[in-house]
C-alpha cells in the first residue's frame, strides 16, 4: 500500500487526530532497514499521526529536506563515530553548516544529540570525547548566532544510575561523575535538557513473575509509597524519572529538566522475550500517548510537563540483536500500522491528584495513573544488574 494513500486512511484507523493533544509528544524515526519508504512517502504518515516533533538518530539529508515547511521540530544527531572529529573547532563548524544551517529556516531543526549512550559503552576515550564534542557543536553554533534556536546535548541510558530506588535516594554511577558533573554544568550555562532513553519493556522482561504486568503498561495498581519522600508511585517510569531528578539534585542541580528521547514497546519477540506481543505494544503506547497529552508531571515535579520521544516510527528489518530490536515500529514499512492504537477520549484530560489512566479501548479514566519504564537498554548487556535488581525488589513490594 502507498504511504500517501495509507496515510488518508489512518486517522479512520485510529479514530483520531493527535495535534491538539501532544505537542510533548514526538517519535523516534530510526532507518537501520532496507526497505523502508522515501522520506518525502514519510511526510503524510508523521502528519497524519499529529507527531509534531521527529528525532534521528544522524543528520539525513533527504529526511530534513522531505520535511521543509512541514512545521515539524526535529532532533539531528552527531554519530557516535563522530565524536573525535568535531571536538575540532574547525570540524565542528563545518558539521553545523553542512548539517544544521543548510537547512534553516524552512526545517525546524531545535537540538542537536552528541551521540548516544556514550557513558554507558565503558569507553574511556568516548567518554572523555563527549563533553568536548558538546561544546566544540555548541560553539559553532554560537559563532552562526544560532546558540539561541538550536540547543546541544545528549542522550544517556538510564544505567547511568547507580541508585534508583526509592527515587528520593537516586544517584549517579560513582564512576561516571566525572563525566556526567561537567556535562550538567553545560547544561545549566546552555539552557539545553538531561536526555533519558527508557524502557519499560526490559525491566518486565527480565523478571516477568515479579513485575506486575500492569505497574508496567500504565494499568491500574495499587503502587508504593517512597519512604524518604512520602511520595505514591503507581508505575516505574515516574518513579525512574525522579530518581533522575533526585540524582541531578544530589549534584547540586536541582532546576534541570529530563526528558525521555526513548521509550517504546515491541510488538513481537523470541521465546524467551516475555510480554513482546502486539496487545502489550498496544497498551504501553496507547496510554503513554493518553498520559502525556494530560500534560502531568511526575510526583516530584507535578508541574513540569512530560516530553517523550516514542520509539519507534517504523519496525527495522536489519537491526542486530533478538527479534524484539526490529519489531519497536508503530508501523510496518509498507505503512500498514503495527497494531491499532487505542486513543478514542484522547482529549479527556483528569483532574485527579494522581494524573489519570485512560484503558486502553474504552473512554474510562482511572486515578493514580503513570508511566513506566526501565532500568536499561537491552542492546548494552553491560548495564548495571543492580539497578534491575533494585527495581525487582521494589515492585516485589506491591505483588
């Protein structure tokens, strides 16, 4: 099926129309595949979905130039491999011009990522590359006096933490402060955002029998109570949040924002991949989209709203790993969706304490809902067993 054609009949398929609701809400556009559409063929299907917002994992130029004049904001990346290379000013510049500047006004391009997960490889050389590739893309920014519209950061795995649980007692990995201190002091001095890549689906994967399934979709729970804050969680995600806030806090920078510029469900999985079905993608998906559009904060900063980048816009045929890797799309290549989301009452937004929790299928909202999440990417086997096994421990106390 055309794209073009599929995308004038998905709004019937999902019996919605998103703009109104998410403008946190944005989607992950990752091409490791070999039969993916032409980017122009993406246009339609972004809008028609209402994702206002698109992050890629470089700085294509046949997807930033399909989008000019769409109106949608877009994260580019600087390549893990290109780290070394732009921590020369002269290399820097060059990749601002070449990747950013080519394309303003008419593709809105708002951030800039140097790399991902960098701190979480255990790579010395990368990890002292990092900050200076930051500031070597933020100065060339800077000296086209576009400082002000695109800001710079990067996106860190949340086994950063060494500490998660409860969040008020969150802190970060003893041997990565060194690197992670002086990335928050960029942010501060540059106004950019503390990038968090998420996923729920991991923490249930690797302990099915003790993570309630429902802690993890966003369905109703009992959740627990953080003894250091006197705080109620009723999922993983909000509580992962404030440990970051807690960690930011714990050194000394308490007024940073996190975002998450990851987080999604897969929909298929091997044997051993407990829970990766098209009904559970569905669930995740379906309610994160509802909770965000409620524009809550988490129970540590309730008026900080959410922004989150789902993961991802299509499923990647040719990414390495288990099937679960390929299988993170709302959609198939072809356009064909992946599973039907579930967002009738989109609009509905709670006025419950707890932030709200819309089933999906049915126009019912639920008190004391919210999101959840993951100690880790599975991709990266090196991060820290303890962390999954301080959550475990703690959903065990609400089994």
């Amino acid at each position: 099926m055309e794209l073009s054609r599929f995308a004038s009949l998905l709004t019937l398929l999902l019996g919605f129309a998103l703009p109104a609701m998410v403008a946190a809400v944005g989607i992950n556009y990752g091409q490791i595949a070999s039969n993916l559409p032409a980017p122009e063929n993406v246009v339609p299907l972004v809008r028609q979905i209402g994702a206002t917002k698109v992050k890629l994992y470089d700085a294509d130029p046949k997807v930033l130039k399909a989008f000019a004049n769409s109106g949608v904001e877009f994260i580019v990346c600087v390549r893990n491999e290109d780290l070394a290379r732009v921590k020369d000013p002269v290399n820097a510049l060059a990749w601002v011009k070449t990747n950013v500047q080519a394309y303003l006004p008419a593709t809105r391009i708002t951030t800039i990522t140097v790399g991902n997960e960098i701190l979480t490889f255990n790579d010395t050389t990368m990890s002292g590359n990092l900050l200076p590739a930051m500031q070597g893309i933020h100065a060339a920014l800077a000296s086209l006096a576009l400082d002000k519209q695109v800001s710079v950061t990067t996106a860190h795995s949340l086994s950063t933490l060494e500490v998660s649980y409860p969040p008020s007692a969150g802190v970060f990995r003893r041997d990565l402060v060194k690197y992670i201190a002086p990335i928050l002091d960029f942010h501060s001095k540059t106004g950019s955002t503390f990038l968090i890549n998420a996923y729920p689906y991991f923490a249930y994967k690797g302990s099915p029998k003790q993570v309630p399934i429902d802690f993890v979709l966003f369905q109703p729970n009992q959740g627990v109570v953080d003894p250091g804050s006197n705080l109620r969680y009723d999922n993983m995600l909000f509580a992962q949040i404030d440990a970051v806030y807690a960690a930011l806090a714990q050194l000394g920078y308490k007024k940073l924002n996190v975002q998450i510029s990851e987080t999604g469900w897969p929909s298929k999985g091997d044997e051993d991949e407990a829970g990766a079905t098209p009904e559970n993608a569905m669930k995740y998906n379906s309610n994160l989209i509802r909770i965000v559009s409620q524009r809550r904060g988490t129970p540590m900063r309730p008026s900080s709203d959410l922004n989150i980048y789902v993961f991802a816009l299509f499923n990647e045929n040719m990414k390495p790993g288990p099937t679960s890797e390929r299988n993170y799309g709302l959609f198939e290549p072809d356009g064909t969706p992946t599973y039907a989301l579930a967002l009738s009452g989109i609009n509905a937004v709670s006025n419950t304490s707890g932030g709200g929790l819309v089933n999906p299928g049915t126009d019912e909202i639920s008190s004391n809902g919210y999101l959840t999440i993951s100690s880790s990417m599975e991709r990266y086997r090196s991060a820290s067993l303890a962390l999954l096994l301080a959550c475990v421990s703690w959903i065990a106390l609400i089994s």
